[in-house]
C-alpha cells in the first residue's frame, strides 16, 4: 500500500537569549531528497541531520529548517573571528589582483559574511546538546529534530512513513 509522503512539523525550544526551531516539511516524490538550511553555527550537524531523515523517511521531499533567533532578553557579547575575517581579506586580495576595478570591501560587507561575528555567549555545546539525534527519551524532553520527526511522521497521511 502506497502511502502519503506530505507533512509536517515544527519543535523549538528557549535557550538563555536565543530562540531555536525546527520545521520539517515532506512532499510526495518517488525518491528521498532532502534540503538542509541550517544557521551557520549548526553546519556541522549536517550529517547526523541527513542520516536521521533517511532512517525514517525512505522517499519524498524532505525540507529541514533550522531557525535560530536572539531573543529581547539577549544580552550577549559579540566577537570577530579573526580568522575568517583573515581568509575573506585574503580572497578579496586575490579578487583585486585579477580584477583591478573591482571594489573593495568594507567593514559592513565583511561582518555581514557567514561565519565572521560570533555571539560569544551562545555555546556551540548548548546548541549541539538541543539537536542532539537519536537517544531515546520522553517526547517532551527529546532533542527538537526527534520531536519534529516524530510529530511530522505522526502527521503523515495513515500515520506512518513510507518504507520503501
């Protein structure tokens, strides 16, 4: 029996400043295809992310969204990282050197770049501990993609993912 593959969920959860949510979206489709957008400071979940969906959805379009926002309450400090801030100068170095008219960036183009402002006070640990995947728990104290998976595959039409 040929199952509905269209779903969806949402789970998010209040850190110390910041807002994090995640929003699954599924779609028809004859195979898997899933879509990351994920803040830069979660990029090196992509993986667990990608094996997790795969475990429980076996075809269809498969969207994962990540949302991390600061909240009214924030009262972080933000840092530079240096290093990032030293490989984008050195790029746009070699911009100039191959293109001389081209324009050269300024402060507000560099720190609108991924990855060069840092919120200090957001721990990478703290993050990754609210995405963590695959230990089993209580729903209400399950990592926010295994509640968004579990509520999305509760969402799905007959109640279960497609298995093959």
């Amino acid at each position: 029996m040929i199952l509905s593959m269209t779903g969806f969920a949402t789970a998010s959860a209040e850190l110390p400043g910041i807002s994090l949510a995640v929003e699954l979206r599924s779609v028809n489709h004859r195979y898997l295809d899933v879509t990351l957008k994920l803040p830069e400071e979660l990029r090196a979940l992509e993986p667990s992310l990608r094996e997790r969906l795969a475990a429980v959805q076996k075809r269809g379009k498969v969207e994962c969204r990540v949302m991390l926002a600061r909240t009214a309450g924030a009262t972080g400090t933000i840092a530079i990282n240096a290093e990032r801030a030293a490989q984008l100068a050195s790029a746009a170095a070699s911009v100039a050197r191959v293109v001389p008219g081209a324009q050269p960036l300024g402060v507000a183009d560099i720190l609108r770049w991924p990855g060069v402002m840092v919120d200090a006070t957001i721990s990478p640990e703290a993050l990754a501990e609210q995405m963590r995947l695959g230990e089993a728990r209580m729903l209400d104290d399950a990592p926010l993609v295994d509640r968004a998976v579990d509520s999305m595959l509760a969402s799905l039409r007959g109640g279960a993912a497609q298995s093959a």
